[in-house]
C-alpha cells in the first residue's frame, strides 16, 4: 500500500498550500490589473458540447417538423402573367386626353400593383368567372392534412345544421318571418370577404426592376386552374384599366355639358351690365383721357423725387455749414478761385520760409512777402463767405421748388382718382366679360375634345405573355424547407447553448474558483459513471473498492495538500469537512479522505457529526442503533464505547449515534464536544469530521471552531458563486480556517481533465 500511495503521489502533488486563514480569501481586491482574455474557440465548442442533449433536441424538432410538414402538405402550383406598361401610346390627336397617364412616374408601377392586389380586382374577377364557390377558396383547403380536412368538414356540417335553427329562432322572437335576413346578408358578406382573402393570398405581382412589365403570379392546387387565374387577372385588370379611362370620360363630358350652361348665362349677366355702365357714364375713349392723366402724374412724381433727392443733399451740406468749418467742405475746397489763392498761399508760405531762414523779421523782402501772405489769406476768407452765402440761397429755393411740386402732385392726384374710380368699374365688369368668354370657349373646346378622344380606346396597358399550365409544383420545396430548418435548428441549438452558459452562474472548474474568488482549490473529484456506482453501491468506500480510478486519485491529491499542509508547521490534526448545500458530496469526500489517509501508519478517526442526515453508518457496517456521537452528548456512553472499528485497519469510526436530538447545533456547542474533539485528537493522528451544509444551519459553523482547519466541498455545475461567498464569508465571522475548496462531479469531458480522467481510467 505504501507503494501505491508513492506511485499515486508522484507528478500528481500540487503546489504547496500556505496556512490562511479565511479572512484571506474574502473581500480581498486583486492586486494585478485587469488582463485582456485571449478568445479561445475551444471555449466554445465546450460551451455547445455541454448544452448538446437540449441543443440536440431543439435541432431535432425544428428539423422533423419541417420534413413532416412538407411531406404532408397538399403540392401548389404557380403561373405567371406578363402586362406590359408602354411608354408612350399612339398619338392619335394634339390634345390631351381626360385621364393622361404618366408612365414614367416612379410610383406608377407601385400604384399598380397595389391596384392589382386590390379587393375590388379580387371581387372583379371572382364574379366575372363566378368563383364563389369554387372549392380552390374554400378557407379549409391551405391545411390539407387529414386532421384539418376532418375538422374544417365537421364544421361546415355544425354550420349548416345550426344556421338554419338559429333563423327560425330569430323568426319566432321578432314575430316575423325572416327576421334575420340582416344576418344572412352580413353572413353572406363575411363569407365572401374570407374568399377573396384568400384569393388575393394567392396573388404574386412582381414589378420588373429594369423594365417596364409586371409579372402577375397565382398559387393554386390545381395546375390549370393556376393559370387560368393568372391569365384572368391580367385581362381583367387591362380591361378595368380601360374601363376606368372610357368612365371618367363620359363623367368628364356630362360635367362639361353642366358647365357650359352656367357659364353661358354668366357670360350674358356681364355683357349687359357692361353696356348699362357705358351708356350711364358717357365712356368714349377712357383710355386715352387715363393716359394723359397718367402721363402728367409720373412727370411731377418723376420731378418732385428728383427735386427731394436734390433738396436733401444741399440740407445735408447746409447743415455741415452750420455745425462745422466751412473752409473744409468739399465745394469750398473746389472752387477754382479759392483753389488758386491757397496754391498762391502755399507758394509764399514756402518761400517766406526759405527767406527767413537766412534774414531776419525786419528784413523788407520778409515784411513785403508777409504783407502778400496776409492780403492772399483774406481774399480767401471773403471768397469763402460768397460761396457758403451761394449754397445757402441754393438751398432755400429747392425748398420753395419742392412745395410748389408737392401741391401741383396732390391736385393731379385727386384728378387721377377720380378717373381711377370709374376705371376701375369699367374694367370690372370688362374683365368679368372676358373671363367668362374666355371660359365658355374653353368649355366649348374642351367638349369637343372629349367627344374625339371617348372614340380612342387607346391602352398603354397590355397583356405581353398569358400564362401557361405549370408542369411541377411550386411549393412545398422540400430541399430548401430542409435546408432552411437545418439551418435554423443548428442556430436556434447554439444559440440556446450559450443563452443557458450565460445565465448559468454556477462553478464549474477549479480555475474559476482561483480566478475569481481567490480561494485555494485542494484538488477535483470527476463525476462518478454510473457503472462505478452499481459495481460499488456505496460512493463512501470508493477509495478502497477502486483504488486505481480517477476517483482515488484524487482523492489523494487531496490528502497530500492536506498533509502537507500540516508539514508547514501548523498543527492540523482535526479535519472539518462541510459544503454549502446538502448532496454535494461532502460525506463521500470525508469517508474516502479518512480511508486514504488510513493506508499509512496513521490513526484515523471518521466522526460523523451530521447529525440531522446521517448517511456514513450505513457504508461502514454500522446499525441506526448503535451508540454514538448524540449517545455521548446526551447519555452517559464513553468514548470507548462509541468508537466502532472498519474494515480497514487503522480507521476507525463514530457514527452519528441512536439519539435524535431536536436541536443539534446547541447540543454540538456544548463543552462536552469540545473535550470530546481534544481527546481524540490525543489518540488519533488525523479527526476527519463530517459535518451538516453551512447555509442555512449553524452546526458546520460550531464545529469549525473546534476543529483545526476546515475543507469545502462544492460541485461542479450545481453550486452558484454567491453560494460560495456566502459560506465562506459565515466560516470567516467564526474565524474558521480554510485550508481550501473541493470541486465534485468535475465533467471529465471539461479542458485537460478529460486526458486525465482517461489515462488513470486506462492504467487502472
């Protein structure tokens, strides 16, 4: 034994664990940053190969049905129709026609096709040919299968039995016979609106994207009756159009015709109020007596905007004179005198400058030149008063000009609107008589048109191809309904794989619990197969009865981190082994963990402390009532008479006991467990403690206190995360410690433990 426990040791020990207590592991934030994942796609195929029954199934259904579908449904045949849109039809005459049709409108061709999908098309045809009760529209006939044929006979026959009780029915409560003859016309009418539903359910148009045709299609059980209704609705639908054109043609001649004659009397209303109005105001020539007046109006408008206009720039320049220096005004500045005494000005300023750089003030040249300077500047001061005293006498007669024009412009205004007033009814009543000629002539023109083009029964609407008589069927296509359903199926299957992995928040590798939680992993338990369990029957004494499986070998990984754990330095001597929630394995884990740590030189007690759902008796031999843990706390039994022997040598065992205490957790607190745990920890190299979940009961918690170190046992794909926190985080406010977490019933299948898992399964 001590061989294998060698052989199984070697190249399987992890990294050694460190002594921590829980604090360490919770709420604790991670030192290293942030660090982008790599996309591995085996990730993925892992992801649909473990959802891959219920991916499976869905793929199944949608493909099965898809084939029974198509399998069972009655066969379709589809005809097409060509209709050509021409572009331009005959010219026949030079006018326009009543109804001109614009083929080159971009929203033609859509106008059409809803005019062809129309319901009075569908009603147009279905009366024209007397489809009302052609079996093809029956709305029973879509579903051809035995069921829907049984059930759509059954209710024609309850219609027809029940139809007739309900009129007489109606009949004896109204007193009169037929008293539902509403009902049967809103029947009747109900009836027909479901056939041509489905009549127009079987129409297909499809306009052409680089051409001006239409394809009109129909879908139909019978091959001839396919293209009979494709071939109807185009000529049906030629002939609305020109019926449609020919009817708003006579509409348009009998409106004519109503409004020539209220336009004819109109017209003669207007020439003879004309008439009175010349005869009343002696008009003879009003036009020529308008213009004159007209004439002489725009000639004193024209003269008093140029006479204001001329009046505001000398007010704009006599008020530079009042406010500012006269001698700098531009017309001071231009005069020609006046330009030529500041150029003399200059030139003896300059050389009286020159001189008296040379001689003195009393130097006679210098007097002379300076009395020339002196009469020059005062010639130029007088002749810049005579100009200033010009503008201003300038100024003051366009204003008396100005008022003269106004009063002459307000006299020839009054005589002008006089005139005006008698014009303006004048020509009134002259327009009115134009207008009204103009538009019974119109009329007149427009009938006579109308009466050409209603003989022109032109079309640029024409039936190009009718339709021939389908030789295979339309539908079901069976390839691609396949097709299509396996394509859906195989998406519809992936995607509800990965919507289950996201919404599954459950631990499933060891790495997850170190990468997320920083919590240390003692090692993984794969799941058990079912062969293993009936070979054994009992997962408690798996250990012995399949030493070389998977199973073994895992569990002695986890007594090696275990036991090397205690070789740190720390005493750990007593073992608590709990979970978080019950049936996650932690009894199988403690039985098989005391077992391996049993083939040694080592004293191994098994206590079974889980005293609410004891399960470890009965793997070992031991009857419901024999004594036990609740025997010693609640009796007088001694410790020697609770420990049983196994069949293996150096384990040994206390079960649960025959006492059922109806408060566990209180009877574990009490003083007598303790010293119960220090003895046997004075006999036994290793106390293997089995103990209830940590959620939702207190005993895991009381027991981890006493114990050395504590082991936590949660299984792959079942426990949650939060599960996981919450416990660990309860074993912590106790100040547990924990030496680490188990993972149970790992997929084998999952990353590389599925090499591992099949090369221990193969050496064994």
């Amino acid at each position: 034994m001590r061989d294998e426990e060698k052989n199984g040791e070697k190249g399987l020990v992890p990294a050694r664990v460190k002594r921590r207590v829980i604090k360490d592991y919770v709420d604790v934030p991670r030192t290293s940053g942030p660090r982008e994942e790599e996309i591995d796609p085996y990730t993925y195929l892992q992801v649909i190969w473990k959802h891959r029954k219920i991916g499976f199934l869905f793929f199944s259904v949608v493909l099965i049905t898809a084939i029974v579908v198509s399998f069972i449904t009655k066969p379709m045949y589809y005809a097409q129709s060509t209709v050509e849109i021409a572009l331009e039809r005959p010219k026949v005459v030079a006018f326009e026609e009543v109804v001109e049709v614009n083929t080159q409108d971009p929203e033609f061709f859509n106008t059409q096709r809803d005019l062809i999908k129309s319901r009075s098309m569908a009603e147009a045809v279905l009366s024209k040919f007397n489809l009302w009760e052609h079996p093809e529209f029956y709305t029973f006939q879509p579903n051809l299968n035995p069921i829907s044929i049984a059930f759509s006979y059954a209710m024609r026959f309850a219609r027809a039995v029940v139809n007739p009780i309900k009129l007489a029915l109606t009949s004896s409560e109204t007193g009169v016979a037929g008293g539902s003859g509403v009902d049967e016309i809103d029947w009747e009418r109900k009836r027909k609106d479901g056939i041509i539903d489905v009549f127009l359910s079987r129409v297909r148009v499809v306009p052409s994207q680089d051409s001006r045709i239409i394809y009109i299609g129909f879908e139909a059980y019978s091959p001839s009756f396919a293209a009979k209704m494709a071939n109807a609705i185009a000529d049906t639908f030629v002939e609305w159009s020109l019926d449609r054109r020919l009817e708003a043609t006579r509409n348009a001649r009998e409106f004519l015709e109503r409004q020539i004659e209220e336009v004819k009397a109109d017209l003669e209303r207007s020439e003879q109020a004309l008439h009175r109005f010349e005869v009343e105001n002696n008009i003879v020539s009003l036009d020529r007596n308008m213009n004159l007046v007209y004439r002489q109006l725009e000639e004193l408008n024209s003269s008093l905007a140029r006479t204001t206009a001329e009046r505001t720039a000398k007010e704009s320049l006599y008020k530079s004179i009042e406010s500012g220096d006269p001698s700098t005004l531009i017309e001071v500045i231009e005069d020609p005198l006046i330009r030529e005494l500041k150029s003399e000005y200059n030139r003896l300023l300059v050389e009286y400058s020159n001189l008296s750089a040379v001689f003195k003030p009393e130097y006679p040249p210098l007097k002379q030149l300076q009395a020339k300077i002196s009469g020059i500047r005062n010639r130029i001061n007088e002749e810049t008063k005579k100009k200033i005293l010009a503008l201003r006498s300038d100024y003051q007669q366009t204003i008396l000009k100005e008022e003269g024009l106004k009063k002459r412009l307000e006299e020839q205004e009054k005589l002008a609107m006089a005139l005006n007033e008698k014009s303006i009814q004048y020509r009134i009543l002259e327009r009115e008589v134009e207008s009204n000629k103009s538009v019974y002539e119109s009329l007149l023109q427009r009938l006579k048109e109308t009466d050409v083009t209603g003989g022109i029964k032109s079309n640029p609407i024409q039936v190009l191809d009718h339709a021939a008589v389908p030789l295979t069927p339309f539908k079901p296509n069976i390839p691609r309904n396949v097709l299509l359903a396996f394509l859906v199926g195989l998406i519809g299957a992936v995607g509800i794989a990965f919507v289950r992995e996201f919404f599954d928040r459950s631990i499933k590798t060891p790495e997850e619990i170190t990468e997320k939680m920083n919590l240390p992993v003692l090692g993984a338990i794969v799941k058990l197969s079912g062969s293993s369990k009936k070979r054994v029957g009992s997962s408690a004494r798996l250990y012995v009865a399949e030493p070389g499986s998977p199973f073994s070998e895992a569990i002695r990984t986890i007594r090696t981190s275990i036991v090397m754990s205690s070789e740190s330095g720390d005493s750990l001597c007593s073992v608590l082994v709990t979970s978080c929630w019950p049936t996650e394995g932690k009894s199988t884990l403690a039985s098989n963990l005391a077992l391996s740590l049993a083939f040694g030189p080592n004293r191994v007690l098994l206590l079974e402390a889980d005293l609410r759902h004891p399960s470890l008796g009965r793997a070992f031999g031991i009857d419901r009532n024999e004594p036990g843990l609740s025997n010693f706390l609640l009796a007088d039994a001694e410790i020697e008479d609770i420990i049983h022997f196994t069949d293996t040598p150096q384990l040994f065992f206390i079960p649960a006991g025959s006492i059922i205490s109806s408060s566990p957790s209180e009877l574990l607190q009490a003083e007598k467990m303790k010293r119960l745990l220090d003895s046997l920890k004075e006999d036994f190299d290793y106390v293997i403690v089995d103990s209830p979940p940590t959620i939702g009961l207190s005993d895991s918690l009381v027991l981890s206190k006493l114990t050395d170190a504590t082991v936590l046992v949660v299984s792959s794909g079942i426990t949650m995360q939060r599960d996981i926190v919450h416990a660990v985080k309860q074993l912590s406010n106790v100040g547990a410690r924990l030496l680490g977490v188990v993972v149970n019933r790992l997929d084998s299948k999952h990353e590389n433990y599925y090499y591992r898992y099949n090369y221990y399964r193969n050496s064994a």
